[in-house]
C-alpha cells in the first residue's frame, strides 16, 4: 500500500499506480490487483499533508523482487508520501483460501 498527495490530479494517479505497476512486473510480481481506495484523513501528518489519496498493491513475489522495489517508492513514484508492503508467507495463504 502506498499514500499518494492528496492534490494529484486523476491522470497523475493513474500515471503513479502504472509506475509501479510497471516496478512490480519486472520484478517479478503475479497476480497484480490494484485498488484504488481514494482519498482519506491521514492518521498523523506526513510531510505537512493531513489527507493522502491511498493505493494497495495485492500480489504475489519472492521477497527479492518486492524489498528492492518498496523502499524507494517515495522517489521512485512523483507523488508518493508513504509506503509500506506486508508480506503473507505461502502456508497462511493457503489457510485463508480453505
């Protein structure tokens, strides 16, 4: 999931998610669902920003494709305040599904 400027315009948002999009295929990612969840309240304030407009990333990696990839999002994405990746190990997937 990453946070997004609150005052990006929908073409700038749409540019952001296909960056990375993009990041993620070539390293490696499947499975790629996007959810554009809008804008909303930041619990605290990021770079004087109270609102930011949030993105989550659902997809399936080795762990060498997705940690190069998360760190720089903030820089590798114009607009991006924040980021964070969660990371659900093969045997905890297969219980949610059954």
């Amino acid at each position: 999931m990453y946070i997004l400027r609150p005052d990006l315009g929908d073409e700038a948002v749409d540019q952001a998610i296909s960056t990375y999009q993009d990041m993620l295929s070539e390293a490696g990612a499947t499975d790629l669902e996007t959810q554009h969840r809008g804008k909303r309240r930041l619990a605290y304030e990021i770079n004087r920003h109270r609102e930011g407009i949030y993105i989550q990333m659902n997809y399936a990696a080795p762990g060498t494709a997705i940690a190069p990839s998360t760190p720089p999002v903030s820089n590798a994405i114009k607009g991006a305040i924040a980021a964070v990746a969660f990371s659900i190990s093969s045997d905890c997937a297969a219980a949610s599904r059954t």
